[in-house]
C-alpha cells in the first residue's frame, strides 16, 4: 500500500507567487477557488505526527481533505520560505528538525 501523504494548504499572494518564479517553482502552485493559487506541501504519518505534536493549533482534517490545518501564520510562512531557499517542497524534515 502506498503511503499516506498529508497537504499543508500554502496559499500564494502576488508577493509569494513572485518569489516563487524567481525561484522557479511557480509552475507547482495550483489554481484554486476564483484565481487564487495555492502550494501544497505533503507530509508523511510520521511528520503529521510531530506537526500536530509541535503546534497545538493545528487540527488535521481526517473526514474530508485529509490535510493540517490552522497552523499559525509564522509557521506557514517559515515552511515557504524553506521552500523558495531550497527550491523544493520537499522539506518538511529539514523545517522540522528545527522544533
């Protein structure tokens, strides 16, 4: 069975899409609800685990989305942030390393 992966919903203003193209990821972001673009980055069990362990906001929507949720502001912006520096989304373990 494959494993489980989980999205972070990153939602993408005109400021973060800029960063992105400059670094080239601008083509992962996806269209959503009336042109707003949104950035998924996916956790594994293990990482879902430790980001509803470290952030006491966070809910994970088992019913319908299967994604985390509510996590604060400062939060989402470090994991992009990661994400433009690595020039991945892939980074969740390094993001979490720090917590």
């Amino acid at each position: 069975m494959a494993e489980e992966k989980y999205p972070i919903n990153i939602w993408i203003n005109e400021e973060r899409y800029q960063k992105l193209q400059e670094a080239g990821l601008a083509d992962m972001c996806e269209e959503m609800l009336a042109g707003l673009k949104v950035l998924r980055v996916y956790a594994n069990e293990e990482q879902k685990d430790k980001i509803l362990k470290v952030f006491p906001t966070a809910k994970f929507d088992a019913s319908t989305t299967k994604s985390i949720e509510l996590l604060p502001r400062e939060v989402k912006d470090k994991i992009f942030d990661k994400i433009v520096e690595k020039r991945s989304v892939d980074i969740l373990d390094e993001f979490l390393a720090d917590y």
